[in-house]
C-alpha cells in the first residue's frame, strides 16, 4: 500500500507537468486563429499564475479541512474542467475563463503533495516526485506537435484532458489507499496559519530565496529541463546520503559552473546548449530539497502553512520575473544574462544558508 500510494501521488505530479508546457508549444497557432497578438499569451499565463498563487495560499487551510487526498482530487478534476475548456475555446475571453480553474487546481495540488511528501517520505522521493512533474512537461509538447500536425490545437487540449480525466478518476477510486498514512491528517490539523507563520525566524529568508530561484528558472527554455529532469531522477538516489542542505550547496555549485560557461565568448550553439543542460543538472536538487527540509527546518505543525507560502513566493518569481529579464535585454542587450542569473542565485543560496543557520539543523560537517 505504501508504494502503491507513492506511485499514485508520482502519477498525480505527472499531471501537474502535463498542462504546463501546453499553452507555450501552441500558442504561435492559437493566437492567429483566435485573432490576437502573440503578447496575449502574457495574460492567459497571468491569470494562471494568478489562480496558483491564490491556491497556494488556501492549501494548508483545505489540507486541514478536507484532506490532501480530497485536495488532490479535487485539484485534477478543477484542470480536467480547464483543459475541455480550453479545447472548445474560439474566443479568447474563453481562455480567460478557463485560466482560473487551470491555476486554481495547480497550486492546490502543488502545495498539497509537496507538503505530503515532505512529511511522510524520504527526500529521494521529493526529488523523483519533482522529475515525473518533469515528464509532464516534457511529453505535453510532442502531444501538441501531434495535434497541430494532424488536427487542430483544440485537440491537443483535448487529449491531455483525457489523460487527465483518467487520472482524475484513478484517484478517485483509489482513495482509501491514503488511509496507509492515516496519521498525516491529524498532523495536517494542527498549524500556525499564514500570518503567524511568516513570523517564524528564517521564513522570510527562506521565502526569498525560493522566489530568487523560481526566478532565475522561468528564464531557461526546453534544454534546461531535459537537464532539470534527469538531474532530479539521478539525485534521487544520492540525495538521503548527503542530505538536503548539502545536495543545495552541490546543486549551485553545478549550475554556477553551468552560468560561467555562457561568459565563455565563442559563438558556439553546442557550448551554450551544454551550458543549459548543466545548469538544468545545478538546478535539479534544489527546489526539491528546500520543500523537503521544511518540516525539519520549521516543524510537521508548520510546514502546511510554510510551503504554502513558498509555493506561492515561487509562482510570483517565476510569473514577474522574467518579463523584467525581457524588458532589461531589450533596453541593454540579452548577453546579461549571466549575470542577471548569477545575482539570482547568489541571492538564493545566500538567503537559504541563512535559514538553515537560523533553523540550526542539518548542519554541514
């Protein structure tokens, strides 16, 4: 049963990645036949993130009312709602709509199983819960090249509400599988809230960090997460050996190697696309390794309410962030990006060595 609820809530992170990559790989079709600039993109993404961050924040109170697994649930089933609605959209207010529920359901089930996972499993399996969210994102992209080969983007809307809607309804009929973590509720109950919770010593620092990671990778493009990906599969076996602090300080270590390539002047394509994928390997441990030593760090009764909170600072980095980084290349030039990344990350691995030394745990020898 155990194993079988952890291949459940692997599946579920899979259909988180799925819808991610969707809107990005048909837009330069969709907005031609809904009559609108390519910018507009900008607004449905908007409004999606939007609905996460709003989600995220209400998780740890659906958590203790309802449960993660009725959160998680109910969360594919509010983007099985989205994606049909998207696939018989032809107006593009139509995607406005439809955006709401589409963030609403990801944020809560982000929160959710992060928070879960962090609780009840090893962090081995908070880096391979990251990697199957990767798949998602990575197969979604060939299913929508598919769709506007042989039908229409609509389709491709279509058949990930498919597979969504499969999922939805395999974790509806498996539901009592979570009982083999019945303690998690009773946990879950007890928490500090929002407010209260951003009044712990180190969060603040922590929520900082997290948002400058997020940000710094929302600038990166496929090659990083093909990189991200399978760095994620591959920490996954280390990770329990050397802990989350440590597996942090090795992933930044990496991807600074990664940046310092792109200062390299040669006008190589190879070398630059080496580069993504080794900051994509830097990058792998370390959003889930932050999630994962929150209850650690703050305490089981606070880490509903924390990583809710960090789920949240990440949508805002990873939404605002880089159309700043779109404006400054066009106003200076794109070859900033080395720095612009490398100021991100040391404000990261800063802000989070801070609240490892204020939590006092997981201390480096």
């Amino acid at each position: 049963m155990y194993s079988f609820l952890l291949a459940l809530i692997y599946l579920a992170f899979i259909s988180l990645g799925l819808p991610d990559s969707l809107l990005g790989s048909g837009w330069p079709v969709m907005h031609l036949e809904l009559g609108v600039p390519i910018s507009y993109m900008g607004i449905v993404s908007m409004v999606i993130s939007g609905g996460t961050i709003v989600s995220s924040l209400m998780s740890d109170r659906l958590n203790r009312k309802l449960g993660t697994r009725i959160v998680t649930v109910m969360s594919v089933f509010l983007t099985v709602i989205a994606l049909f609605g998207f696939s018989f959209s032809s107006r593009f207010w139509m995607l406005i709509v439809f955006a709401v529920p589409y963030g609403l359901g990801a944020g809560a089930i982000d929160a959710a199983l992060n928070n879960y996972v962090a609780l009840h499993y090893k962090a081995k399996h908070m880096s391979w819960l990251h990697s199957f969210w990767g798949v998602g994102t990575i197969v979604s992209p060939f299913i929508m090249g598919y769709a506007l080969t042989n039908r229409t983007w609509n389709s491709g809307y279509r058949i990930v509400g498919a597979i969504q809607l499969a999922i939805a309804i395999l974790l509806l009929v498996t539901l009592p599988v979570w009982k083999v973590n019945k303690a998690a509720d009773e946990t879950e109950k007890k928490s500090v809230g929002l407010v209260s919770a951003l009044k712990i010593k180190g969060v603040p620092f922590l929520l900082i960090g997290f948002f400058a990671y997020c940000a710094a990778e929302a600038t990166f493009a496929s090659l990083f997460y093909i990189g991200i990906t399978v760095g994620r599969f591959i920490s996954g076996f280390i990770t329990d050996k050397f802990g989350d602090r440590r597996m942090i300080i090795i992933g930044t270590s990496i991807l600074i190697c990664g940046v310092c390539c792109l200062f390299v002047p040669v006008s190589s394509y190879i070398l630059a696309a080496a580069a993504f994928v080794v900051i994509g390997l830097g990058c792998a441990p370390i959003y889930p390794c932050i999630i994962h030593s929150t209850p650690n760090n703050f305490g089981a009764e606070n880490s509903g309410a924390i990583i809710g909170i960090q789920m949240a600072s990440a949508y805002v980095g990873s939404t605002f962030v880089p159309p700043l980084f779109g404006l400054l290349g066009n106003s200076i030039s794109f070859k900033i990006m080395p720095i612009y990344l490398i100021l991100f990350f040391v404000l990261m691995i800063t802000m989070i060595e801070l609240t490892f030394r204020i939590t006092g745990k997981n201390k480096v020898k």
